[in-house]
C-alpha cells in the first residue's frame, strides 16, 4: 500500500530531488542478452535499462553511484526476486556509466525521474 502513496506522490510532485532508495546495486550478465523480461521486451546490453522489485514498467530513474558521483537514468523493463539484497539490477551499459563493471557491485542512490510507463 506504502508503494501507492509513493507513485501517487512522484505524479504529483517532481521527486527527482528526492532520494528514493539507497542500496546495492548489480547488472545483468552478458549471457541474459536477447532474452525476454518479464515486461516482454528483449534485454539489451547496450541499452539503460534496469530491473527493480516493485517500480512500473517504464518507470524511469536516475541511478548515482555514491563512490564515484557517476549518474545515468534508466528506464524499469524487468523485476527482481522480492528475496534479494540488492535495490535494482542494471543493464552492463548502465554500470559501464557508472564505473563499476569490474567491481561486480556498487552502493546507489536512486531517484524516480517520472513513473508513468512508456508505450
């Protein structure tokens, strides 16, 4: 129910200033290129795409790696286990952008840039 509010407050007010969630984040393997996900788009490793637990397909957000100061906005295309310890899962451009593929992991802000999905 909390995650209504939120998406009914980020519509109404420009949240972009607002810090949403800070944690782990991950990218995708090179061998999930080209498979489905679960918003049925084909993965692109070349694209800035991200999978998060509960955000709309579409849902676009700016990632900030805190060790760096990198950024890059992503757009939501795929979910994540509700089970893991991470906050999102990026695609290898996006981590490429933030400067952390050879780390495997990097602690993230995320700030929701606007929550209504593509077409």
């Amino acid at each position: 129910m909390n995650w209504i509010y939120l998406l009914l407050f980020v519509t109404l007010f420009n949240t972009s200033d607002v810090i949403f969630q800070r944690g782990k984040a991950s990218y995708y393997a090179q061998s999930m290129n080209g498979r489905r996900t679960a918003s049925g788009e084909r993965y692109c490793s070349d694209s800035l795409t991200a999978a998060h637990v509960r955000l709309p397909f579409g849902t676009r957000v700016q990632v900030r790696n805190i060790k760096n100061d990198s950024l890059v906005v992503v757009r939501i295309t795929d979910r994540m286990a509700a089970s893991t310890t991470r906050i999102i899962d990026l695609s290898w451009a996006a981590a490429k952008k933030l400067n952390f593929v050879r780390d495997g992991l990097a602690q993230v802000e995320l700030r929701l840039i606007d929550s209504i999905p593509q077409k």
